[in-house]
C-alpha cells in the first residue's frame, strides 16, 4: 500500500490535524508528504517524526519540507526516524531554502549513512547556507549507501567552492554501482579546479548509463569546459546526456564530447539562453556529435 499527500497553509496546528486523518495501515510501504510553503516549524517537525515512527516497513519515503520555518539543524527528528527504517531503498529529501547550515546536512548526512538498503536517493538543498564542509558531510552520507543505482542531489545557491567540489568527486568515486547520476551545482563560486575534481571522481563510476548535470553561473572558463569534456569521454557505458546550458557554457566546444562514440542521447536545457541565436548554436555543436541519435531542447 501507498499514500501521498499535499498540502499547502497547514501551520503546526495543521500538521497536527493532518496526521488525525490518517489511518494507520501497518503495512504501508509508500508515503510521501509534500509539505512546501507551510510555515512549519520545530514543533512540525516533532510531530511529523512522531508519526513517522509508525511506519517501520517503508521501502519508498519522499519528504518534501521545501521553505518551511524549522530552522537550521530542525530536520534532526525526522532524519532520526529515517536512519531507523531498515527496509528503505527509495529516499526523497527536499529541504530547500529552509536555512540549513553544515551542521544541519551532517546531521542529516549521519542518517543517510545508516540506510544501508537504499539504492535510489535525491537530495534537494537549494538556497541554503552550506559551505565546502556541508557538501563534504553530503558526500559521506551518499556514498557511504553502497547499493546505490540512483543519485541526484542539488546543492544550487549554497557556498561549497573548490573544497566542496572536491569532496563530492571524492564521494562519488566510491559509488561505483552508479548507473543514473543527476547533480546541480550552480551559483557555488566553483572553479576549473574544482568541477575537474567532480568529473575525475564522476570517471570511477564506469556503469553510468544516465548523466545529467548544470554548473551554470559558477567560474568554470573554456579550458575548463575541455577537460570537463576529456574527463566525460572516459564513462566507458555512457548512452545519454542532460545539461544546463547558457549563453557562456562551453562543453560542446569540447572535441572529446564531439567525437565520443557512446553518446546516443543528449538532452539540453536551454531556458538560461537570451537569444534564439544561442539556441541554435548549442544545437549545431549537439548535433556534430559522431554517434548521436536523439537530441532534445528544452527551451
């Protein structure tokens, strides 16, 4: 059995109500709980992980606390709860723009760890206040799942640098049973340096099938983008493509990405572009790529 739920303008004393409604199946292996934009604060959060408790046979979570007001290590009960349910493989988390801190995605990050069965995990912390220490706690805790087949984490808008970039190359290097990979990374100050250190880690997990990523709005300069695109060219299982494009990205300029010869998809999101003259640049460098099938746009 499965249940999802989605509220908006609940408050605590909502909260409260909600879980009055509920009818507790003790065999419930689903549950999702979308909860954006609802004022909840500690005492929500006590509530929701009091409730949680009862539910010890999931296999599927998603937890979507989205700008809420609990604070920057609040989510602390809940992530406790979920360390404790041995029999979760799928794990949502998004706690966007919620102000948490490195103490907070630790805390967070210590949890995860303990969920040795998960196999699919997304991660959303957008918006929040987490430097290269967060992302290094993040990395911990996703590669520490080591039957893990399904990541995508979005860090957009946080502060992590060269440092956290780093960190994260090192976490992914050990998840080697990874074969969908999606992260989002923009706005972090990170530099050639830094997203080189992420691809150098990205190229030890060689069963990636699935590769989606954006580094928009960070400080990545055309040399850059060509080893980015050196490094890429290594995923030796690699059939499709997704990144974020703007009008300054330069990884199709990339001869190893033009003359790859695994890539049979690529998907590229072109909302950041200002002009149709940049879309259809970027799809002219797309389609010189040697084995392409499938191009899509997003605009």
């Amino acid at each position: 059995m499965k249940t999802q739920n989605s509220y908006q303008n609940l408050k605590d004393d909502g909260i409260k109500l909600l879980f009055r409604e509920f009818q507790f199946t003790e065999n419930l292996n689903s549950f999702s709980l979308e909860l954006t934009k609802n004022q909840i604060s500690q005492q929500g959060i006590s509530i929701i992980a009091q409730h949680l408790k009862k539910y010890s046979k999931l296999t599927k979570l998603v937890i979507d606390l989205y700008e809420n007001e609990f604070g920057p290590e609040g989510f602390f009960e809940i992530i406790e709860v979920v360390s404790k349910m041995s029999t979760i493989q799928d794990l949502k988390i998004q706690l966007g723009k919620n102000e948490i801190n490195d103490q907070g995605v630790h805390q967070i990050s210590v949890g995860i760890s303990k969920c040795q069965n998960i196999t699919n995990l997304v991660l959303f912390f957008n918006d929040n206040k987490i430097s290269g220490a967060g992302a290094k706690s993040i990395a911990a805790g996703f590669s520490s799942c080591r039957l893990l087949k399904s990541l995508k984490f979005s860090l957009l808008r946080n502060q992590i640098k060269d440092e956290g970039a780093s960190e994260i190359g090192q976490g992914l290097m050990k998840c080697s049973n990874l074969i969908d990979l999606e992260f989002y990374l923009d706005s972090n100050q990170i530099s050639n340096q830094g997203a080189n250190s992420i691809f150098i880690g990205l190229t030890e997990c060689t069963l990636i099938k699935n590769l989606s990523f954006s580094l928009i709005d960070n400080l990545i300069s055309n040399e850059g983008y060509q080893i980015l695109g050196q490094q890429l060219s290594r995923l030796p299982n690699l059939l499709s493509l997704g990144c974020d494009l703007n009008s300054e990205e330069q990884l199709l300029n990339s001869k190893d990405i033009i003359n790859c010869k695994n890539i049979k998809t690529m998907v590229l999101y072109l909302q950041f572009c200002n002009s149709e003259r940049q879309y259809i640049y970027h799809q002219e460098k797309a389609l010189k790529i040697k084995r392409l099938v499938t191009l899509k746009c997003i605009f």
